[in-house]
C-alpha cells in the first residue's frame, strides 16, 4: 500500500506515515479555454476526513467529480486502493448538496436503492437500510416520502443511502449548505462520530473555514484557477475535547484566523 508523509502539520500531533486511499496525481481539467485544474496533486489518508477548501470556482467540485469518475482528467491519474480511475465505481459513493432523492420512493427505499441496483435480495438490503436510517437518527420515518420530510431530514436520507453501500470512500459535495444553521451543527457533530466509527475515507468539499476546521483531519486549501494545492493544514490538538468544545478551543480559532489571513486576499 501507498503512504505519504504529511505535508504541513498544524497542530500538537506528529504524523507518521499513513495509509492513501486515493491518490490525485497531475491532475488537469480545462472547459474550453479556462483552466480549472493544472497539475494538481493530492493524497487523501485512509479513514481520515479531507476538506477541500477555497474561493469560489477554484475547482473544488471539479477535482471532487474527477475523483468520483464523473468527469474525466484531461491529464494526470486518480488511483483509489491503488486502482485507476475510469469511470464510476462501488468503491465510491456521493453525497450530493441537493440530496438527489427519488421523489416517489419511501426512505427506505432511497437508502436501499443503490443495494437494488446491485441486485441484493429485498429483504437483505432493507435490513441494511434499517441500520443506517437508525444510525443518521431517521428512525421511524422509513416509509415516510421525501415531500414529508425537512430539508436537514433529506439531507441524512442522502446519507444514509452513501453509507449503505459500504463504499471505502465517500464524495461529499458541500452537503451541509442548504439547511439552516442549527441543522448544519448538528451534522458536523454528527459527521465526526460517522468518521470515528464507520472507518472510511471521506473527502469534503465546503465554501466554510470554520466548517473545515471543525470536521476535518486534514485540510487542502486550493488556490484560484488554474486551481493548485497552495497549503495541507491537519487540525488535531483538540480532536480529543469533544465536539461542543471545539469551537471554543484556541487551536481551533487560531486555524481559523490563519485560513482567513491566506485566502481574503482572493474573496472578491
């Protein structure tokens, strides 16, 4: 298996060599003359959540989509368990900001559905449903249909769905964005406890610092296209405080402030 050493470490913790699920190497992405990607590279460890973090069409979701097979690279390789990447594949499940939900199909079978897809008999893949409608805090609402639900509830339906196919890595394209605040919260709190425990590797794409510095193990600033990896930042000396503590942390704050400092400069 592939390791990498880290890059930059912001924190108390010293990294040693860790485990790459998904490795992005000389990636480049042009739409017509614009330049969205140029050689990019990007190493993304296993069980480990990475943010990707930057201004506005800096490439973020592009690289995201590239990873997930749903684009191609115009140059440079993306290797997920040492493996090219050519297309789609069930090594990689997506959560989408607009929840992506099949209107006329209960929860549970929203969450099952890519297990149908698969051809898992009914009964087993319900049962799997089951598990993570439970876990994402859905209980009870398994027949209910997405019109019946709030915008936070879709929201972990999308979820619950990624996480039911067992994919080793998931996409998430700034899924907390269209709830409110209260909502959002709640789902980063809730999405440290699915690192902890689900052991996969999640890579996070979010317009927020303080989103960022909240969720992540490791932090990938992108600069303004053509986007490039300018800084790896790995939040960690207050990991271990819990998650109603760490906004109040002054590790936390001060990763803040120095994101800040390094991209304002780009907010237009």
């Amino acid at each position: 298996m592939a390791t990498s050493q880290t890059k930059k470490t912001t924190g108390s913790r010293v990294e040693a060599s860790v485990e790459i699920a998904v490795s992005a190497r000389n990636i480049s992405k042009n739409y017509g003359e614009t330049e969205a990607l140029k050689n990019l590279s990007l190493d993304f460890p296993r069980g480990q959540l990475t943010s990707l973090l930057g201004p506005s069409g800096c490439g973020k979701t592009t690289l995201l989509k590239i990873i997930g097979g749903l684009l191609s690279a115009d140059s440079g390789e993306v290797e997920v368990g040492g493996q090219a990447v050519t297309g789609p594949g069930e090594d990689r499940a997506f959560v989408f900001q607009d929840f992506a939900l099949l209107p006329w199909a209960s929860v549970i079978r929203n969450v099952a559905f890519g297990l149908e897809l698969r051809g898992v008999a009914k009964s087993e893949r319900e049962s799997i449903a089951e598990k993570y409608i439970n876990d994402v805090g859905l209980a009870g609402f398994e027949n209910s249909y997405p019109h019946e639900l709030s915008g936070g509830m879709r929201q972990r339906v999308g979820l619950a769905r990624a996480l039911s196919v067992d994919a080793q890595v998931l996409l998430m394209d700034e899924p907390f964005s269209a709830v409110d605040e209260q909502t959002r919260r709640k789902f980063q709190e809730d999405l440290l406890s699915l690192v902890q425990n689900e052991n996969k590797t999640f890579i996070f794409v979010t317009h927020s610092i303080e989103e960022a510095v909240y969720v992540s193990d490791q932090i990938a600033i992108l600069l303004p296209r053509p986007s490039r990896v300018s800084e790896i930042i790995k939040p960690s000396g207050f990991r271990d405080k819990g998650p109603e503590n760490i906004r109040r942390d002054p590790e936390y704050l001060d990763i803040v402030d120095k994101i800040w400092a390094s991209l304002r400069s780009y907010v237009e």
